[in-house]
C-alpha cells in the first residue's frame, strides 16, 4: 500500500505564516483518544484564522475597487468612453497589484476552507473508528464482561484458578 501525500500547505493570515499540514489530523487506535483530545482546538485555530483570513479579504477587495473606481472616473473625466475607462483602470500598475492581493487573499481562504472540511470529514472518520473498537473490543472480550460460566463477569478466587 502506498503513502499517501502529505503536503504542508502554508498561507499568510495577519502577517503570520499559518502551515496547513495534515499530518495533525493522522490518528491511529493507539493516538486516537489524544487526537480527540486536541482535536478541537485545532479546529478552533484554522475556524479563527479562516475569519481573519475573509476579513482580510474584504480589505483587499475594498482596496482594489476604490483604486479601480479612482481611476475610471480620472479616466472617465477625460472623456474616456467606458470600454476605455474599464481597459484603462484593470491596466493601472496599483490595480493590477491590489488585485494580485485580492487573488491571495482568495487562496488563503480557499486553502482553510478546505483544510476545515478535511477537519470535518476526519473527525468523522475518527468516531467511527472508536465505535469500531469498541464492537472489537465487545467481540474480543465477551467472555471476560460476561464471564466464562454465565455469571456477570465478576470473579472469585476459584474462579481464577480453575481458567
């Protein structure tokens, strides 16, 4: 069987480098109540940074159309028609970049989108494994919850013995 990729994905949220790595949400029987333990402040963290990250975006957007509008109506002043204003604003140097920022800000939020559905769908896959255990362990164990002569699985001494 092959590894799976586990790529680390990193975005910049309130100037911090935020790294999306889904080696945290790795599990296995013997980790899985530590990764229910931890499972929701990580999932609290990426939540908080996904806002940051929309407001973030919200800003950039508003950047970009009040530099885009400052530019049409210069342009527009001048006589421009509106193709040529439009053409004219999307080539203005600030525009161009101020977009390139909106498009990042896009991606950041994409990428924690994303990263909270994975959170999602692994604490699915997490809760199923624990109910899963726990019927193996029910399975495995029968006689000793049940006992081996049919009583309720508390033992005496001669009890011990004679097993």
């Amino acid at each position: 069987m092959s590894e799976i990729p586990s790529e680390k994905i990193k975005v910049i949220v309130n100037n911090k480098e935020i790294i999306l790595d889904p080696d945290n949400m790795k599990f296995n029987e013997f980790t899985l109540s530590e990764y229910m333990d931890k499972e929701y402040a990580w999932i609290d963290y990426y939540g908080k940074q996904l806002e940051m990250a929309n407001k973030e975006l919200s800003l950039a957007e508003f950047a970009y159309e009040t530099k885009y509008n400052e530019i049409y109506i210069l342009n527009k002043d001048q006589g421009g028609s509106d193709t040529y204003c439009k053409a004219k604003s999307q080539c203005n140097q600030e525009c161009v970049e101020l977009f390139g920022k909106v498009i990042e800000k896009k991606s950041a939020v994409g990428f924690l989108k994303m990263y909270l559905k994975a959170w999602d769908k692994n604490h699915d896959n997490a809760q199923n494994r624990g109910h899963t255990l726990r019927k193996e362990l029910d399975k495995l164990n029968k006689d000793i919850y049940e006992g081996r002569d049919g009583n309720d699985g508390l033992c005496n001494a001669e009890d011990i013995l004679k097993r």
